[in-house]
C-alpha cells in the first residue's frame, strides 16, 4: 500500500474537498499541463467587452484576436504550460477549469499583476 503524494515538490491538490484519485462528482482529475488560452485586457472595460462577445456566442479564438492586448495573439494560445510556469493566481484558475473548445468556451476571469484575462483550457494532461 504506497502512499498518495503528499505534496513533496507539487503544491498538493488543487482544490482538496474529496479524498480518492477519481475525485467525487465535478473534480476533474490531477493534471500536471493544461493546454491554456487567455484574452489579456489592461482595462475592466475591455474585459467587460470581451466577457459580453463570448456571453453572446462568439468563438474564443476570434474574441481574443479582436481584443487581447498579450503578444501571443493566436487566438490567445499559450500552448501546453506545465505546474508552476504561470502566474499562481492564473494558474490557480486554469487548473480548476474543465477542458472545452473555441466555439464553446468555458472561461473564467481574473485578475493578476498582468491585468484582466479572461481563462479557457483546451487539454490537460
């Protein structure tokens, strides 16, 4: 009977709150990469904007190209980042999302020292 890791090197669980590997109801499994988009606003008001686009159906990837202010602007593509390589309050958020596509995010918004983005997750792994 091995131990579960007990944190070591790896921050523990994300969201605690169920104690097996399979998670109990909504907790989606451990990953230790998310293939991650964002819309990076320096202004609330752009955000609200952008926020509103995607409310009303708009794709992920065109909401990003029309209003993310980050150099990555591939339709908002950070591509596969693993633990511990973003922002912790970003990535805190992104880790808790469910996995979903361009033309049917589902997106969270935060906010960092960077300023406003808006969250979707397209992998985890």
């Amino acid at each position: 009977m091995a131990p579960k890791n007990k944190g070591g090197d790896k921050k523990g669980k994300e969201s605690g709150g169920g104690g097996g590997d399979k998670g109990g109801g909504k907790g989606l499994k451990p990953a230790t990469a998310i293939n991650v988009r964002h819309i990076l606003c320096e202004k609330f008001s752009k955000k609200e904007e952008a926020l509103e686009k995607l409310r009303n159906g708009s794709k992920f990837d065109e909401v990003a190209r029309e209003f993310s202010e980050d150099k990555a602007r591939q339709g908002g593509s950070l591509g596969w980042k693993v633990r511990g390589s973003l922002d912790a309050a970003f990535e805190k958020a992104a880790y808790e999302l469910e996995p979903s596509t361009t033309g049917s995010p589902k997106f969270v918004d935060i906010k960092t020292g960077f300023g406003y983005h808006i969250i979707m997750v397209e992998g985890r792994r």
